[in-house]
C-alpha cells in the first residue's frame, strides 16, 4: 500500500500503465563556429511548433473543460514568448557554441530552482508546469516523439513519476480510470484537471512509479490518498465493498439536488455557490446550488497583460446570471492585492500586502478601474438578478465611498438611457474584525451582509491564511471567530437585513449546525460541497441547531468546541437519514 495525497475523490480498481515521460536524454554537445547560427534557428523553429500545439491544446482543454483550466496554456504561452527565453539561449549558444537543447535544459532548471524555492505551496507546485512545457520544447527540438497516451484501447489507471498539464490533456481522457504520480500536490494543475474531469487521482506518493510494472493490478483511493498494488483476493473483496458504499453515497447526494436546503421542521435557508468564472455556474447549479452567492471576479483580470473591458466583464456577469435564472448572482467586486496581482498595474510592492492596498482600497484608489467594473455589473442586473458586494470593508466611511461611486454610476447609465436594475441588492463583505465590531452601524447602509471567514480569521488571530507553520492557529472554532459571527448576525437581523457566509466554512458540515442554529441566512461554498452540507441541514430540527449553537457559544477553547461538534456531527451522520 503506497500513501500520497488524494487530489480528487472516488476508488477505481485496474490495470497500471506506465508513463515515463522524462525520454529524452539531453547531451551537452560542441557544435562548429559555422553551425552556430543553424542551432538558434533550429530552437526558433522547435519554439514555433512548441507553440503551436499548446495553442491546439488550450483550444481543445476550452472546449472540453472550460475556461479556466484553458488559463494554464495561457500561461505556457507567455512563457514561450518571453523574451529572455529565446535572447539568454541564443546568447549562450552562440557565446559557448552548445547544442540548443543544452542549453534549453538548463535555462530550464535554472527557473524551475526558482519555483522549487518558493515559499508559497501553489506557487512552488508550478514547477511540474515549467517542467511540462520545458519536456515538449526539448522533444521538438530533438525531433523525439512523446509516449502521448491519445489513442488508448482499455482503461487504465495512468502511473508517472510526474505529469504534466499538457501531457495529461493530450490524453484520451474517457479511458483514464485514474492517475497516480510520484510528484505533485494538491495545486498542481493536473490535480485540478482530475478534479474537474471527476478521475479519481492520488499524487506525492514518491517512488510508486519504480515499484510499480505495466498491468499491475491497483486500487486507487482519491478521497484517502492511496494505491495498492496487486492486493490479495480478500483485500480486493474489501475495496470492492468501499467502492460500492461510495457509489451508493453519491447516488444519495445526487437524489438530494432537488432537495431544499431545509431543516426537518421547516426552517429554510439558501445554499448557494462560490464560482471564480461564469462558466463554473453550470456545475453550481447541478449540483442543486441555488444561485451564485460569491462570483470572485478577479479571475477575470488575472494572467493577462491588460484589464478586462467593460464588454467583456459584462458579458461574463450576464452569462454567469443567464445560468443561474431564476436564481440571484452576487458579483463581489475586484479583491486584488493580497496574494493576487495585477503586474501591469505596476502596484508597488509592500511589506505586508494583506495588509495592505487590497481590494475596495485599490478599488477606490483606482476608480476609473472600479467604474469600468460598476457599469459592467448594473448593465447586467438589466438581463437577471444581480446583487453586488465589496469586499473587504474596514468601516463606515470607506462603505460609503464605495456607495457614492455607485450611485454616480448610476446616474451616468440613467442619463444614458441605459437599463439597470435600480433595485439591486448592494452588500458589505465582512471580513475585517473592525466591520464585525461596527456590523450595527454598517448593517443601515446595505441590504445584506456576506461573512468572509478565510479572512476574517486571518485578520482576528493575526495568522497568515496561507503559512503553513501557523495553520493550527487557523481555526474556525475558536470562541473569538464563532462570537465575532454570532455579533454580525445579530446585529444584520436587528435592521432586517440578511447574511450569508461565503468562506471555507460555509462548506465544512462540521459547521454547518452552529451557523444554522446562530441565524445565518445563506451558506455559499464550493459546488463539490453543496450536497453534504445540503444533508447536515436537513438532518436537524432548527431548534436543535438553536441549542447547539447555544451550548457551543458557551465553551472557552476551540478544543472542547471541536469536541461537543464532533459528537453532534457523528449523531447527525449516523443516525437520521434525510427524507
Ligand atoms: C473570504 O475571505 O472568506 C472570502 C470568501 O474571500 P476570499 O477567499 O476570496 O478572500
Ligand atoms: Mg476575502
């Protein structure tokens, strides 16, 4: 049994195929003074076909997988057409009189060290794309053909030391059962596409591709994260046993799409999605999320060299709104800044960027970014329905700056005659632990408040989101973060407004009875985690979730929290099976 991590849930039992995709041996070679020239030809020509088939490949990951899973070959792309690539290799070839594909590797494993040395986990995991992109170029270059896998006649379950996005986009996908690599992590974008394409993977499991021969027999376990090779006639009995128990748990949450998000005795609430582009909607809403309750739109701006226009945000707001009809869209506006950037703004670096210009901040230090954005939003409220949110809020004044920009906007739209719906909700993220504290006085300005936790932790234990080191400082369950929420609830009904919750937690069913019994409105979370958070919901009676969170808010630590959480929760899961 070999132990990674699991990137995308579900067991598949099959035969093992190896992928060694590593096949070209790269030799460092002399070449004549007069031959110089040939060679950087020989690298612009490998350039130009490299380039062409990840273009081929983008067209076809778009078409089969949306958007943005397509967003990774843009980013091939724009390697490939760096300068500094095509200029430091031609220079060094023609200075050292190497053979290209030399010289190419090692201007290779010069930026992957570079990757490899990042602090940020998602950040270094781009070192297996570097790799990817880096492998074709050298394979065109030497005229080598890649094992490419397209044409596959059974299933199987795919072993490599590491894949690559294009590797694995290259392949017939309806014949891949699962994948299983020796490298990897949770961000790696071959993780990203399984979860997308729902193939179970497991990677990091370090040396499985040595131990492992082609037509081994696997087990594949994405959701515990391990392979096991060959298993005897009883432990296969087992996993077919696991295999089917999960078959039949999916086929329940499926029956519960339809379901409302409503406790036994009739308490409804709103379980909707967080989508990062509009085509993300469509899985939101088959998996039976009632609208878009957090659209980040910053994904919007990101990896490219210019800003979105405004007809291009507004045909992206429209499309998410047509998929959702008849149910809402909550647009949040630009959170850029933080660990997102825009490197053609020419922002300056800071010291402390959560901290710092982030978000409304740059939003409102930038506002011909953020009417662009603002007219893009109304113009759309005109075609569903559309609320729109600021994020991180700190307090009275700067909410009501962001207001007066809308409200300019709208009197712009109105003088032009062009329709908006000019009873859009307009909503306050609640991030900050200054806008928790004065959530009464915010509460009168705005129709609906949104809950951020991930930062709103971040900000009141003062732990970075991201750092690892920290992490057991990250903790939902701490008193501080549960009273913080407890008090914006509150203080959201007290003038009638409603509030959702659209962090992590929201989709974590160990959490969705207290938020429940604290009065929360609407959860929004991932799709993936709709139905089980659906299930917890309508397991209780609402006065039962009442309770809970009664006695929890009463507990002094996270620990004993976690405790008397886990019992409920157990109870929750084994026992009542929703109706
Ligand atoms: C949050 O902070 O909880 C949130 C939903 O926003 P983001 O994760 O995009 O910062
Ligand atoms: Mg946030």
């Amino acid at each position: 049994m070999f132990q990674g991590i699991g990137v995308s849930p579900g067991i598949v039992i099959g035969k093992a195929l190896l992928l060694d995709p590593n096949d070209v041996e790269v030799r460092r070679l002399k070449v004549q003074e007069n031959h110089v020239e040939r060679e950087v030809e020989r690298l612009r020509g490998a350039l130009h076909r490299t380039k062409d088939e990840i273009f081929e490949l983008k067209r076809k990951v778009s078409s089969e997988m949306g958007e943005r899973q397509a967003a990774i070959f843009h980013a091939y792309l724009m390697f490939l057409d760096d300068p500094t690539l095509i200029v430091e290799t031609s220079e060094q070839i023609r200075r050292e009189k190497l053979n290209a594909e030399w010289v190419v590797q090692q201007f290779l494993e010069r930026y992957v060290a570079l990757f490899e040395a990042a602090q940020d986990p998602a950040l270094r995991d781009r070192y297996v794309d570097i790799r990817d992109v880096g492998r074709r170029l050298i394979r065109n270059l030497s005229n080598s053909k890649a094992e490419t896998l397209a044409l596959l006649d059974k299933p199987v379950i795919v072993v490599a030391r590491e894949l690559g996005p294009s590797e694995t986009a290259q392949m017939d996908l309806s014949k891949v059962m699962g994948f299983a690599t020796d490298a990897g992590g949770r961000t790696s974008h071959t993780a990203i596409m399984a979860r997308t394409m729902e193939i179970p993977a497991v990677v990091g499991l370090e040396s499985l591709s040595h131990r492992v021969k082609n037509g081994d027999i696997l087990v594949l376990d994405g959701t515990n994260g391990t392979v096991a090779c060959n298993p005897d006639k009883k432990e296969l009995a087992l996993f077919r046993q696991k295999q089917r128990d999960l078959q039949a748990q999916e086929q329940e949450l499926k029956r519960l799409r339809r379901l409302p998000a409503q406790t036994k005795d009739g308490t409804r609430v709103i379980l909707a999605a967080n989508i990062e582009l509009p085509e993300e909607a469509r899985q939101a809403v088959g998996r039976g999320a009632e609208g878009v309750g957090l659209f980040r739109t910053e994904f919007l701006f990101l990896n490219r060299n210019n800003l979105p226009t405004e007809e291009e945000q507004f045909e992206a707001y429209r499309l998410a709104c047509k998929i959702c009809h008849p149910h809402p869209v909550v647009i949040r506006t630009l959170d850029i800044g933080g660990d997102k950037f825009l490197s053609h703004l020419g922002m300056a670096s800071e010291m402390n960027p959560f901290l710092g210009l982030r978000a409304i901040r740059l939003c409102l230090a930038h506002p011909y970014i953020f009417k662009v954005q603002l007219r893009a939003v109304l113009r759309a409220s005109h075609f569903g329905k559309v609320k729109i949110m600021f994020p991180m809020i700190s307090g009275l004044e700067e909410l009501r700056k962001a207001l007066a920009l809308l409200r300019e906007v709208k009197q712009d739209l109105q003088k032009r005659q062009i329709p908006f719906d000019a009873g859009m909700e307009v909503g306050a993220m609640i991030e900050v632990p200054s806008a928790a504290l004065t959530a009464d006085l915010l509460a009168k300005e705005v129709d609906f408040f949104s809950i951020g936790t991930n930062d709103l932790i971040q900000y009141t234990m003062a732990v970075d989101r991201a750092n690892e080191r920290i992490a057991y400082l990250y903790d939902p369950l701490h008193p501080a973060i549960l009273r913080t929420i407890q008090g914006v609830i509150h203080a959201a009904h007290q003038q009638k407004i409603w509030v959702g919750l659209c962090g992590e937690m929201a989709g974590d069913p160990l959490f969705t009875l207290i938020l429940l019994g604290m009065g929360l409105d609407e959860f929004s979370t991932s799709a993936v985690s709709i139905p089980e958070v659906k299930r917890m919901i309508r397991s209780v009676d609402f006065s039962d979730a009442r309770r809970i969170a009664r006695e929890v808010l009463e507990l002094s630590s996270s620990s004993e929290i976690r405790e008397y959480l886990a019992k409920a929760v157990s109870f929750k899961l084994e026992g009542d099976h929703p109706k």
